[in-house]
C-alpha cells in the first residue's frame, strides 16, 4: 500500500451510520509481510437479498465464478473480503481456496456456503493460502464488529486513503439507509463495474429489482472510469439489502419510493466510482470529459473512454500542457464516427477548436490556468447526432510507473 495520500483524496473519511443487519469484523490473515488488517468478514442478518455485477474479464478469478454462481440465487448470510492476494489464474489451488473459505464461514453461520460471497485483491497468480484464510476469519469469527472506516482499510491495496459514501431515501413512507465502500487505484477500466465495491442497506428489495438498479447504477458510475486501460480479473460489486428498515419491499420500478431508492444508490456508487479516479496510482489531476453530437449515448462513451484512456492526452494533462490535437487524435482513432470538419473542442469553458480549426483569435493563456488546476474538463462536440456521455480519468504521472514497477515486493 502506497504511503502518500494522495493529493485528489477528500478532506477526511465521511460519517457513516450503522446499517440495521449489517456487523463488520476484521481481522489479520497476513497474507502479505505487512502489519495491519487484510481479511474483513461481514455478516449479513437472514433475509438479506443480494445483486451484483462482475467483471468481464476472460480470464476471471474463481471468488469472480463463486459470486457469479451465488448471485443466481439472490441470499446472503455474510461477506469476506481478502486484501493482497487476489487467487487469480490459480487454478483448481484457487477454487479449492474459495470452497474453503466460503464453508467455513457457513459452518459459523449456520448457512449454506452458497449464502457467503467471497471477493479476493492483489496479485495474480498465488493461490490464497488456505491455513492463513482460516486463521483470518477463525480471529475474524471472535473479534468486536469494526467501524465502517476500518472495513474499508482492511479492503486496500495500493490504495492511498480509505472510500466510502452514503446516502438516505424515503421508501413507502420509511427512511432507509445505504453505505458503501470500495477499493481501487489501479488496473482500473472497468466493463461492468470496477475493483471491489460494497453496497449495504437496510431497505427491504427484491433481489431483481436490487439487481436492476445496480446494473442501471453501475452503467453511468463505474463503468464510466479509468485509471490505466487495464480491466482486473477479480472487478466486483455488490449490494446487500437487510429489509431492517421495515419499508414495503420494492419488487420493481413501480413500487412506492423504487425511483428515490435507484437515485439514491447512483449517488453513492457514483461518489466511489470517482474517489477511485481520485487515489489513481500516481494522479495529481482528476479528469472529467463530456462528450456530445454522437451519433449515440454507446458511441459517445467509446470515444470518451479513447479520449480517457490515451496515454498521450494523460501525460500532457499531467504537464499541463494545452496539446489539445492530442484529443483530435484520440477522437479520431475511437473506431466511432466522426467528422473531422464537425469537430469541436474544449478545456474548461473556453473554445479551442471549431469546425476541424483552431478557433479564431484563440488565447492559450485561460486553457493553461485551467490545466494547472486539480480538476480539468475536457469537452468535445462531434456535431452528428445527440449522443452524450461524460467519463471520468485521471493523468499519468512517473508516480504510476514507480508503484507498479515494484508492485510484487
């Protein structure tokens, strides 16, 4: 784990409240030579229905195939979350690995495993230690339920600053809560969603309509991310509903309150998604691009992620150069259409190209001022059709080289 925070980080880690049926625990499995929690066990009250979406990694980790299995079923008795190894491209070591844990965790229970969702992160390659992932959750098992701020510490790797969000929505006449957590800093470029994210409410929701809202969530936040162009084998989010807030359960969009619940979960896989871009490996700039005037809101967002995850327009952002063909070239190289003499470019407010021209009487000055800052807008205007979308990045710094030449060590 890095030790500088980064500069994009938030002031402070946000106050959470509890979630009614929901206890976290965490514990020391050292599955790293590190001193610190790198094993967090969550236990889910009975009743609790879950929904999630998964990488679309070929080559996915078997905590990946597990959750993908279970998630069928829409139960969940608990959550267990190992940080520093992520049992990736492991074989049958692996799978026995997550077999291992998912029963022990039950037999503790009293579940069946299939009701424990288990997520890895870390390296790829070593097989999780099963002697170590038992002696993590037996201390797990016995240890005082933590603070959210402590799960989401126990969940990092390379990340700099803890991540979490909340938020509150009125359900058929009830109040109900959601608290999420997540970690990412690299290998971020999600198709479905990124990292490890973790969604708790209190709401009573059917397991399809959870699943409904968090895919059409997930489809404008984290899949609207980039660090490095690089999706993981072990990407998963998933959201728990404890039903402890005593709403009428919400079985599908026209449920009383369903619209304020689906808002309310956007807002916080949104707010992770985009602390995730602000503790990118090495960033000092967060970057947001909105792209309009495609042809649609599917070609829009290609050309925006070819704009995001261009290393020549992240490094030039990173020195504050106002190079705006860089973003001509990543326009153009998309695989979308576009036409060069419709094109229209911006940084912040001002205009820089029109119509495949340098705008007249264009002044570099206001683009610089606006490059030095930590938050840089880019926008472009494809003038075909009415397709937007609006993705979110970071720059590439020597920092993003420095932590992942040394990842393994």
């Amino acid at each position: 784990m890095s030790t500088a925070r980064s500069p994009l980080a938030p002031a402070a880690f946000p106050l959470l409240p509890p979630i009614a049926g929901v206890t976290p625990r965490v514990a020391r499995a050292r599955y790293k030579a590190w001193d610190r929690t790198d094993l967090t066990f969550v236990t889910l009250e009975p009743g609790t229905s879950v929904a999630g979406v998964l990488t679309q990694s070929r080559c996915p980790s078997p905590e990946v195939e597990w959750c993908r299995k279970a998630l069928v079923l829409g139960e969940a008795r608990a959550l267990v979350v190992n940080a520093g190894n992520s049992n990736a491209f492991t074989g049958h070591r692996g799978r026995e690995a997550v077999e291992a844990v998912a029963a022990r965790a039950a037999a503790h229970l009293g579940c069946q495993p299939s009701d424990v969702f288990v997520a890895s992160t870390g390296v790829i390659g070593v097989p999780l230690p099963i002697d170590k992932a038992e002696a993590g959750l037996d201390a797990a098992f016995v240890a005082e339920p933590c603070s959210w701020e402590a799960a989401a510490e126990t969940i990092m790797t390379t990340d700099t600053f803890a991540k979490a969000a909340t938020a509150t929505a009125i359900v058929a006449g009830r109040t109900v809560t959601l608290v999420g957590i997540v970690k990412g800093s690299g290998m971020i470029a999600p198709d479905m969603a990124t990292m490890l994210g973790f969604v708790f409410t209190d709401a009573a929701v059917d397991p399809a309509f959870l699943q409904s809202a968090l895919s059409a969530a997930n489809t404008k936040s984290f899949s609207c991310i980039t660090v490095d162009g690089d999706t993981s084998t072990s990407d998963t989010v998933l959201a728990f509903a404890t039903g402890k807030a005593g709403n009428t359960p919400l079985v599908d969009a026209d449920s009383d309150g369903a619209d304020a619940f689906a808002a309310a979960l956007f807002d916080v896989c949104l707010s992770l998604a985009q602390q995730v871009v602000r503790d990118g490996e090495g960033a000092s700039k967060f970057i947001q691009i909105d792209v309009e005037g495609a042809e649609s809101d599917r070609s829009a967002h290609r050309i925006a992620m070819s704009i995001a995850n261009s290393p020549l327009v992240k490094t030039a952002i990173a020195g504050e150069d106002a190079n705006w063909g860089r973003v001509v070239m990543a326009v153009g190289k998309a695989g979308e259409p576009a036409e060069r003499d419709k094109l229209s470019i911006r940084f912040g407010t001002t205009q820089v190209a029109r119509d495949g021209l340098a705008v007249t009487g264009y002044d570099e000055a206001p683009v610089a001022e606006h490059l030095k800052g930590q938050t840089v807008e880019i926008g472009v205007d494809l003038g075909l059709g009415d397709g937007r979308a609006t993705v979110w990045t970071c720059d590439l710094t020597h920092g993003y080289i420095s932590i992942n030449a040394d990842y393994r060590s």
